[in-house]
C-alpha cells in the first residue's frame, strides 16, 4: 500500500518476525530514512488468556495475518511490559470484506485493520486460519 502521512503518534513499520502468540518485532521508520527494530506487545491481547491447546493455532494466524507485512504502529514509547513497548497495530495492507477491527484510525482517512481486534475475534473460532487467508487474500470463508 501506498504510504500515508501520519501524524506523530503513528509510525510506519514492516513486521520482522512474530515472536509469540502476542509479541512481535518491527522495522518502524522514524523519518528521514531512519528506522530501528522495536519489539511490541499487542494491546489488549494477553498470552495467558489463550488456551494452551489454541497457542499453536493462534500463533500461526499471527504469522500469516502479519509476517512481512507492512503496519502502522501507534506506542507510547513510556509504556512498557517485560520489556516489550505495548502497541496498538494496524495492517496496513488491501483487506477483502469487512472483518471485525477495519477501522479508520483518528487523523487518517484510510480504513485499516486494528490488529488486536481482528485477533480477538478469531478466538471465537479457535483461530482458523482460513479466515485470517480470507481477508488477505478475499477468498471466502466456509
């Protein structure tokens, strides 16, 4: 997707690699052809509330959803969580549909995928990935 003007709470970043079921790290462009590896933790989402039998499931849908992908991070660079800065993440990527957490970030005029959101509701059907590759790539889910 093309690149957007952000305000300063917002960053541009490339998802590196998903550490966990709720941890991942990130490229964030600072501007000015600056960027540094930051490790997040997704807002809202925490690891012992998923299943341990649903931890393999859930993870996988977290690679596929965001592995490689380009994101909007939205941090405050106080706020931290064993050592993770917890943020809000949006994929910043063409989805299909209407899945649950499109949203319209405040100040953007572009609707994106609120990470978080989308994660959740794949709980309630113990993270299918079909839905996750639904969205992505608009085929539709059975």
């Amino acid at each position: 997707m093309a690149k957007i003007k952000l305000p300063p709470s917002l960053h541009h970043g490339k998802v590196i690699r998903v550490l966990s079921v709720n941890c991942l790290d990130v490229n964030v462009q600072l501007g000015f052809g600056v960027s540094i590896v930051r490790s997040f933790v997704l807002e809202g989402i925490e690891a012992k509330d998923i299943p341990p039998r649903l931890r393999s499931a859930a993870n996988h849908c977290l690679i596929v959803l965001l592995g490689g992908k380009d994101v909007v991070v939205h941090t405050d660079d106080d706020e931290k969580r064993d050592g993770f800065l917890i943020g809000r993440v949006y994929l910043n990527e063409k989805v299909y549909g209407e899945p649950p957490g499109l949203i319209t970030p405040h100040s953007l005029d572009v609707p994106m995928l609120e990470v978080s959101a989308f994660y959740k509701s794949l709980a309630a059907r113990e993270y299918n990935v079909m839905d996750v590759k639904a969205i992505l790539n608009g085929s539709p889910v059975k």
